[in-house]
C-alpha cells in the first residue's frame, strides 16, 4: 500500500455561514451573493431569504484566506446597501451583517478557525469601522459566548447596552455604527439537525424525553431539543439540535432517547437529519454499533479516491 | 437550496484489479504498471507484488472508457513479456494477465461493469489471441461464475479442460495462447475484508460462528468465513470476507456474529475492517442502527463539497 497517498494532507476548507439583515430586497441580496461568489477560491454552496424575517443566509466554503477574502467583500456589499434604522423584521439581529459564524469542515482545527475569526474581525472593525463581538469558541468571556445574549436588545438598543461595563467589543468603536450596528463573528461545529420520531402520539412524552435529553434541563451537553407534535402523521416527535457532534454524538443522543421512551412503553419509529450531516457523524455511529477498532477515515475508499 | 447542486450527477468511477502471473521481476512489473499509470484519465491507488507467489496485483480508477484503455496496455505490455510455460509460484493461475474484475464505485452501475467487461473480453481475444472467460456477475452460466472453478486445474490443464463441453471460452479462440494462457474477466461488487475478535481465545467458538453466519454451511449469502486463532493476543477472531456489502450488509453480519457467540457464553470484544470500505457500507450502518428514514446521500456534508 502506497502510504504517502494515505498521509497526504487534505485541503483545508472551511465554511462560513454569514446571516445579513435584509431579505426583501432580492435585487440587493443578488449583489451581495455576486460579491461573494465572484471570489477566488470561494464557492457559495446555498442561500435563501425570507421576507417576514427580513434576512438572507449565504452558506460557502473555501480555504481559510480565501473565505476570509469573502466575507470582507461581503461587507463591502453590505454595509452601504442595509441601513438598520429603516430594518423591521421577525428575527432578532444587531447588525446589517449580523452574524458570521467560521465551521471547520476539513484538514482544519477549530483553533484555526478560532483565529480566522480574529483576523476577520480586526479587518471589519478597521475597515469598516463596525464593531465586533466575538462568540461561541471564539470568545474567552463566558458571557459573551452565546449568540442569543449577544443579541438580546437587538440593534434598538445596541448603544445603550454597549454603554454598559462588560460590553466593550473584542474589536472596533465602543459605540454601534450608526446604520450597520455590531456584527458578532465566531467559531463554532457544523449543527446537526436530527429528529426522533416515536410510535406515539403523546406529545407529553415527546416533551419528557426532551427535557431528559437536552443540556438546559439537565441532559447531554450539546444537545437542544423540544418535544412537537407532527400534526399530518399524528406522531410525537423529539426535535433536536446538535451543537457538537464530536462530544455529543448522534448515537448517544439516540440510545438515550430509545431508554428514555421505553420507560413510558414508547419506541423510536425513526429518525430523520434534516439538512447536511458531517460524514464522520455518521461513520462515528457505524464504529460505535459494530465496536470498530484501529479504524481511520483513510481507509473510506471513496476518501483515497479523492486524494488521488 | 440549491437542488441542481444536489442533483448534479457523480462522475463515473469504475475501479479495476488486474492480477498478473509475475512477482519476481520487479523491473517487468514496473514496465507494466508503467503503462498502466500513462494511460489519461487512471490513476493507480496501489500496486503490490509477491515473489511467493509470483504474482502482481494494481489497483487502478478512472472512467469506464479510461479503464478499458489502461487493461488493453497492461495486456500490451504483460503478453510478450510473461510467458506462463516456464512461471512457477504457490498462487493458483491460468493466464499471463489472470484475473480482471471491474468493480463499481460511484456513479457507474453494475450493469455498466458487466458490459464493460464484455466490451474488454472482446477486444483482448481480438487484438491479443487470449480466450477470455467471464466470471461473477459477467458471467450468465452458474457453473462458470466463481473464479475457482474456472481456475480450477490451472494453466497447466487448460488445453485439456478447454477441449471439453462447456469449456468454451466466451471471447476468443478455443485453445489456451501459447504463453499467455486464459484470462478471467468479470464484474463484482467491492470486497470488504473484515474481522470480528472475540473475548474469548477458544478457536472452537470462533469455528462454529464462522460456519454459522457464511454461505457455505448455511448462513448468509454473500460471506465467506472462518475461525482463526490471534496467537499474540491470545483471542479467537472470526475472519470474514463480504462479497456484496449491499445485499448482505456489514451490520447484519456483526449483529448474527454477537448473538451467535452469546449462545456461547461470548462477547464480542471489537470489529476491525483490513485495507478499504465504501462509505455507503458505513452509512449502511448508521442508518441501521439510528433508524435512519428519508436519508439521502446528498445530505452527506461533504459530498455536497465534492460536487460544488
């Protein structure tokens, strides 16, 4: 076997997830998406708006300088096109580009992405004279790692909270830019989306199993989750949300909730991902059930056919 | 999203594994392999060569038109130079170039494999005067399905065994060539070669679960099985090759192996794949044992990479 095709390294790539406050205008969204696309070595995988939110979500991938280079071209196109004072909308927001969230995805570490934060945020604080609040695993103060107290008093109240000790940005003005607010931008795993259907109707016991499972009532610590009911197929379901399914992986959350419902006489009739899933959440699963051992993603045919 | 994303059809991958009756010249080995690399549109993931068994196994991927073209050099190369009359070596034989399977990998039916190998069984008795028989899936004729028995006798009973009914070769002339025998072309699905160790060092256990769970004593219909003792870590392991991990799945076979050695008073202790797996033989699994419904393989993260 030809080890050095094995220990080639991978291309780094990394995807970003910018969340900007305008999604009405489309002609507006058309050009900032362009600004992004037309990058070198960027790829813009997906982005959607919505009206009611009044907010667009660009999703691309590339090498770290190259997503750098993009996500300041997206201020480029950003910041003179939004002005937040004229901005209604149903999901909260602080800022025109609101949030910019770095996901290492391959042949890259968190740290990395960690640091490409930094430097994207220095970059926009200086050139565009926006405030950043770093989050997630790029912030170090345990206050400001959770995007939603971030945001908590939205761009309304932006200037009287940043008047406040402990709301200093990590870079930029100590008061909001005047049209484009702050922009909080961090680190953080690809979210898993992931629902567990049970053979029951109960939303009662939907809702049991998620308060069991979830990390603010006592569960596993990467874990969101809420109990619904799907209507159309008259089942109960356990919604979820994996935050990092490196240290929560998908089979405890599923084993847990099996012995959960089981308590109530209740069984899984399946699970369902919603979106996109890292393949290693799904070969993490496959080596915990069949108990593989000395197993490395090298060893993925598909993985080798790609590094040749 | 962006569905002509997702629905972007693969390029077509076939991959291929020439076995050829020469392990102990390595320089004519490398003539050959040689010829193989030159060829546009292949890569070659992997060569090895045994001087035991005086034999040379490649690995090579590309197109299917690309695959063809690399086989017709390698015969080019391999026919003047391995004259099977004075060829010696542990390893059953019956031709210069022995065997070529083709196998799919992404993109490529098994219906495009077997035509494939029709298409190269033709060419190879037209352009090199060698009889071509087709095995596994290429083959319509149970008797002539499994390479053993094709194989069986050997180079040295081929003219013999040629001569009579229903030993006619499917391509080509009706006695051996001279120097370079017969070739076995066909169509298979991906082996998986895969191990399960037992908490346990008693090789009587391991025996009879390997008769339990493969196709020849009774179990399932695409494993290959036996017993086999660890002598440096005192534990009985049962070895098993998966000829069709589609039909007869990884975790199925982990699973009959777990509750067979319980009836034993055995655990499994861990599970280990030697060499490569496809992805979709993990994802398999996870679907398995997550009740995984409605999954798409362009939810895989970095599948939707590749195509972007």
């Amino acid at each position: 076997m030809n080890d050095s095709v094995l220990n080639k390294p991978m291309m780094p790539i990394v995807e970003s997830i910018p969340n900007i406050s305008e999604g009405r205008k489309l002609d507006v969204v058309e050009r900032i998406v362009a600004a992004v696309q037309q990058t070198a070595g960027v790829r813009v995988l997906d982005y959607s708006s919505d009206a009611s939110h009044n907010r667009s979500v660009i999703t691309l991938v590339g090498d770290p300088a190259s997503v750098r280079n993009a996500i300041l071209a997206l201020y480029e196109a950003v910041v003179p096109a939004v002005d937040l004072r004229s901005h209604s909308g149903e999901h909260p927001r602080v800022g025109a580009v609101d949030v910019v969230p770095f996901v290492p995805i391959e042949g890259v570490t968190m740290a990395e992405c960690v640091a490409l934060a930094r430097e994207v945020g220095a970059a926009v604080a200086e050139r565009f004279g926006v405030p950043v609040f770093l989050y997630e695993e790029a912030s170090d103060n345990p206050g400001r790692k959770n995007l939603e107290d971030i945001r908590r008093g939205e761009f309304e109240g932006l200037a009287a909270k940043m008047a406040t000790p402990g709301w200093t940005p990590d870079f930029g003005p100590a008061t909001p830019h005047e049209a484009a607010g702050a922009s909080v931008i961090g680190a953080r795993m690809p979210l898993i989306a992931y629902n567990i259907n049970l053979n029951t109707d109960r939303l009662d016991v939907a809702r049991k199993i998620a308060a069991a499972v979830r990390h603010s009532s006592g569960g596993l610590r990467y874990v969101k989750a809420m109990g619904v009911k799907l209507d159309d197929r008259n089942l109960a379901q356990v919604s979820i949300n994996l935050t990092n399914y490196q240290k929560t992986p998908v089979h405890r959350v599923f084993d847990m909730v099996a012995r959960e419902a089981a308590r109530y006489g209740v069984a899984v009739l399946e699970s369902e991902v919603i979106g996109l899933i890292p393949a290693a959440a799904l070969t993490a699963a496959a080596e915990h059930y069949l108990q593989l051992e000395r197993f490395s993603p090298a060893q993925i045919l598909e993985n080798r056919l790609r590094e040749a």
